[in-house]
C-alpha cells in the first residue's frame, strides 16, 4: 500500500492510505456441458471458451487520526473495478453489485481502540473464511471453496456477503487470539425504501420487515486457526410476496478450521449449510423443492431447502516464490421441510493450482477447476468475475483453466 501523510495537528495526526489490487485472468478454456434447461428436455451446453476476466481487482482508501489515548478514528472506502469489461457488469451480463460506483465493496466510518473497534457503514458481513481459507481471488485465481462458502447460484445462496446500514462491533489486538471476532447487524435499503402499496401482497402498509444480523467468532493461538460465521436475513423481500416469489428467511453458518505446519503452509477444512425458510405461508415450506427455474418454465422457487458441504484444502511452499494448492469440496443433498434428502440435488468440485512470486507484490497464477452437478443442480463459479453464464445448466459439469497475473498496491 502507498501511504501519505494527509494532515499534522499540535495533538492529532491523520494520515490516508491508497491501497488495492489489479487481478486479471486468462481462461484458455471454459465449458459447461452436459446440463439441460429448467425444464429438463433440452440440452443446455455451453461450449469452450476463450476471455479475459476480472477476479476481485479494486481500489481503496484507510484513513486513520490518532486521537490520543489509545483511541483512534478511522474509514474505509474500497471500490471494486471490473478492469475486464470496464462497467459494473461481469463476464455474465449481471451487475455485479461489488463494483462500479465508488464504496461498492465496502465503506464505513468508525472509532475505537485495542480492545473494541465500532464501525458503521457497508461491511462485509458473511464473507470469505478468513485466516482458515483466504485462496481463491487472494492466492490464485480460480479455486471452488467460495462457490460453496458463499454460494450464488443452485438451491440454496448466502444470507449475506456485504450489507449497507451495518452496525458492528471488532474485537480488537488486546484481545488476544480473538481479534476479529464480531457481531452485527444490518437494515437492507430496500427494506428502508419501501412504500406503502396496495399491490404489494404481505405488506401493504410498506413496513420495515427485513433485517440482518449475525457475528463471527474468530481464535488463533499458533499454528492452529478456527473460524465461526452465522448470518441470517429475516423477510429478506421484505413480507411483499408474488406470484413466483415468496418472501423467505435466508440463514448460513460456516466453521473453517486450519493447521499451520510451515510458514506459508496449511491444510484446512470448511463446513457450510444455508436454508432458505419461506415467511408467506406454512404451505411453500412442505411444498416440494423444485428444480431451479424461474416463472417463465413454471418451476417457483418453493419449498423449504437445507443444503450443507465439506470442503478440505492444502496451501504448500515450495520455495523460491512457489505455492501449490489443491481443493476439494462436496456438497450434500437438498433436505425438505420434513429433513429428506431431495434427489439428484447434490455436486462435487475440485481444483488444483500454483501461485509464483515474481515479487512481494506481482504474482502469476494458474488452476484447473471442475465442478460436477447431479442431475438437478447447477453451482457454478462465483467470486468477482468468474462467473460466464448467469446460470449454468441443470446437471452441468463445469471445467475452467486459467492463468492471471496479480499486482497489488
């Protein structure tokens, strides 16, 4: 990071920080075959490709004023850049919601010391694993653990990754191995916004109905590393209801665990579950999950759902500026309202990889990365602008090589 000194005071000193990272990959191959439509008729292929893409670059200021004993004031304002497509849209198409105004990937203000820092603004909340497993976007570029950490796509999503009108609470250095655990919560603007309408079925009057809250427990003492996160999105439309979509309770939790056996080396393990409970009414919680679709193939995305993996993972040094990875990670059934497995509802990925250190700062990297889908699943890539197609098909096995060059600032 480039630091200025932004202002001197007789008593106080501020300073701001530039920092960020330009992260770009070529994918010398991307197919998604064998999938079929919502429906299940058609084949849903989607042939190899050759592009350039984004994974996770941005820009971000720290500012910082010591204020005198022990406390300090400060903010953060990272904007995310797609320097692949130069909008806020990726690969797909979709608006990618990290990046293309200033402060999209995160942005609060807060004061605090040693022990406790408070901050409030848009923060990440449910996001990543932590000093568990910090590889795909950070080490090289590509890697399935997020596809299922904080999953976007097949039946069940995370609650939360970033929220705006985050209140939330560190724990500071002072605290020993703990520093960083938390606990938040959170208003989603469109709760805020909403107005009074009698077309919106399950809240006419135009009430605050969504909310979000949740913490992280966080504890590192040598070698060993765990990590706890639990997010939950109550009445995440806000009680509005329609005819193809049910306002729902989105709740995650993940448990990443890790060993230190080397500098630079670890093995790590990550457990994930989310559910998606619906609010409307007890009858789109015991109707069948079905497939994922959309209103247009009739397939409404009903039925309570409860989806867990297991990931396990392995960071190694070589030396020289060299790091092997290897990832592999597989995902359980879809559980019903009544905790029966849903069938042909389940994947499996795994990927391999290298960084290599041309310096502290600039690295390139390669992976092979494959997701297999059963036969009513569709997880796909995710994390900054992995992603090709908004969905994937149903039953798809996906397969991406890649190379990126890493500079950071």
């Amino acid at each position: 990071a480039l630091a200025a000194l932004a202002a001197t005071g007789a008593f106080a000193q501020s300073t701001v920080t530039i920092y960020g990272r330009a992260h770009v990959a070529f994918d010398g191959a991307y197919s998604a075959t064998g999938g079929t439509n919502t429906a299940g008729t058609a084949a849903y292929d989607i042939k190899s490709r050759q592009r350039v893409s984004d994974d996770g670059s941005r820009i971000g200021l720290r500012i910082s004023e010591d204020l005198g004993g022990g406390l300090r004031a400060f903010s953060v304002i990272e904007t995310g850049i797609n320097i692949d497509t130069a909008t806020n849209n990726a690969q797909s198409g979709v608006a990618n919601s990290g990046t293309g105004f200033f402060g999209t990937r995160e942005a609060h203000v807060g004061i605090g010391n040693n022990m406790a820092e408070l901050r409030l603004g848009r923060q990440n909340v449910f996001w990543g694993m932590g000093p568990t497993e910090d590889v795909s976007a950070n080490r090289i570029s590509g890697g399935v653990g997020s596809s299922y950490s904080a999953p976007s796509s097949g039946y069940t999503v995370a609650p939360a990754a970033r929220l705006e009108n985050t209140v939330q609470v560190v724990a500071g250095s002072d605290l020993g191995g703990f520093a960083g655990s938390a606990v938040w919560f959170a208003k989603p603007v469109a709760a805020e916004t909403a107005l009074p309408l009698a077309t919106n079925t399950g809240n006419t009057l135009g009430e605050v109905k969504a909310a979000a809250q949740g913490f992280t427990l966080r504890y590192i003492t040598g070698p060993f590393g765990v990590q706890y996160d639990y997010a939950q999105v109550k009445n995440a439309g806000n009680g509005i209801t329609t005819a193809s979509s049910f306002d729902a309770t989105n709740t995650g939790s993940k448990l990443g665990l890790s060993y230190s056996y080397a500098p630079g080396s670890k093995v790590y393990f990550a457990n994930a579950v989310f559910s998606t409970s619906f609010t409307d009414a007890a009858v789109n919680n015991v109707a069948p999950v079905s497939i994922v679709g959309t209103a247009a193939t009739g397939n409404y995305n009903v039925g309570y759902r409860k989806q867990a993996s297991n990931q396990f993972g392995v960071q190694h040094v070589v030396g020289g500026g060299l790091e092997l990875h290897a990832q592999y990670v597989i995902q359980g059934k879809v559980k019903n309202f009544a905790g029966a497995d849903v069938a042909a509802t389940g994947s499996k990925a795994y990927a391999v990889g290298a960084r290599y250190e041309l310096s502290k700062r600039t690295a390139l990297t390669a992976s092979y990365n494959v997701i297999d889908n059963e036969a009513k699943n569709n997880i796909n890539l995710s994390g900054g602008g992995q992603s090709s197609t908004p969905n994937i098909g149903l039953g798809a096995t996906l397969k991406v090589v890649r190379a990126s060059i890493q500079h950071l600032f």
